[in-house]
C-alpha cells in the first residue's frame, strides 16, 4: 500500500456498531473512494475493500443499517443470474 491505494478504505477488523453511520455519507454520483447510488427506495454506499481474504466489493445500506462484502466469485455469479431472481429478492421482506 505504498501507493496509498488502501488510504481512507473500510477496513475488516474495524467494524462499527450495527446501524451505526460510518462518518459523511459520500455525494451521490462520486467515483472516487465509496459511491452512494440512491433513489426514493434505497439508499447504498460502495466501495473495494481489503481483507485478509483479498479484495472485496463492501455494500452499505445506512438507512437499514446493513452490509455485505462480495468476492470476485461471488459478483461473477451475480452478473449471470436473469432478472427473475432479483424481482424474486425484491419480493421478500428484509429482516429485522
């Protein structure tokens, strides 16, 4: 990381509290550092994060108070799946 290219990054290990906000919530339509996509239903924060497993791709939703963290594999596998198995998630109701 001698290039400062893990500087500012989320890192494993530093958790926040569950629902806590971590810090500004970055302007929506960024490219640099964490990206905030939103619309009137859903508000999430993205970026590449480092772990001891490699990188991931960190997804925030700070209005649920959630996170998941994707590898390679794991996005891969989202690139080829049919909108019928997002309209499927959208279908269920989020938990607690």
């Amino acid at each position: 990381m001698d290039s400062g290219e893990g500087a500012g990054r989320f890192e494993v290990g530093a958790w926040p509290a569950e629902g806590a906000l971590l810090g500004t919530i970055p302007a929506e339509g960024g490219t640099n550092g964490p990206v905030m996509i939103s619309n009137e239903f859903a508000d999430v924060v993205v970026s590449k994060v480092r772990t001891r497993n490699g990188v991931r791709l960190d997804i925030w939703s700070p209005r649920r108070g959630t996170r998941v963290q994707l590898d390679a594999v794991e996005l891969d596998c989202l690139s080829y799946q049919p909108k019928e198995t997002f309209s499927e998630l959208l279908e269920r109701r989020p938990g607690p």
